[in-house]
C-alpha cells in the first residue's frame, strides 16, 4: 500500500511539474516608424496606441519642417507651435507649460532668436523679458 501512495504522489508530481507556466503578456513596444503617417506633405507623429497625435505639422519636398508644427502632450494640450521654412525655424514660436499655459513666447528670423522674447513661470505671471541684440 505504501508503495502505491508513494507512486502515486509521485506521478501528480510529475504532471504537476510539466504543466504550462501562464506568463504575463508582455507590453507591445510600438516603433517610431509604426507611430508615424505622412500623408500628402502632413507629417502625424502619434503616442503609442496612435490614439493621441503627438507632433503635426507640414514638410517641403525634401521632407523638412514647413509651415505650423504643433507638438501636443499625451492628454492632448497644445504645448507648443513653431513655423519654418524648408527646416529653419522661422516666424511665431510659442511654447507652453504641461499646465496650459506659457512658458514662452518669441520669434525666429532664419533660425535665430530677434525681436521680444517673453519668458513666464508655471503661473503665468512674466518673468523675463530679453530683446535680442538685432534691436
């Protein structure tokens, strides 16, 4: 009798040993190239699970930044807007806070700082003002 307690315990043992382990399913890495469209000159950039855009904005021929890009956080809010030409910045740039509101605001000339740059705190309140050397 022993001998068959023996033998059967060992028997659920060893099937219990050979059963598959579960394992967790492992998070799905989406590249950087699965998160992108480019659609007649629109370049989307999307947050993995493409739910949620992260940078738009136009490209010239030669697939530069031209035109308004927009970068937007995960939740959506607008964080920044910066104008080029042909992969220069150039123009209007405004950059905002996670929060909304504005971090700073300035404009380009060819790829350089001119004019009224506006920097604020978290809170909106300015905190500097810096004119660049051209004025």
């Amino acid at each position: 009798m022993f001998k068959y307690v023996v033998a059967i315990s060992l028997a659920i043992s060893v099937v219990g040993c050979t059963e598959k382990e579960e394992t967790a399913e492992k998070p799905k890495i989406e590249k950087k190239e699965d998160l992108v469209v480019v659609k007649n000159g629109l370049f989307t950039e999307y947050y993995p699970g493409k739910k949620q855009v992260k940078f738009q904005g136009q490209q010239d021929e030669l697939k530069q930044r031209h035109g308004r890009w927009t970068f937007y956080s995960e939740s959506g809010i607008e964080l920044s807007i910066t104008h080029y030409i042909h992969g220069v910045k150039h123009g209007h740039t405004i950059v905002k806070y996670p929060n909304g509101n504005m971090h700073y605001v300035g404009e380009y000339d060819n790829g350089k700082e001119i004019g009224k740059w506006q920097m604020y705190d978290e809170q909106g309140n300015v905190t500097v003002t810096d004119y660049d050397a051209l004025n």
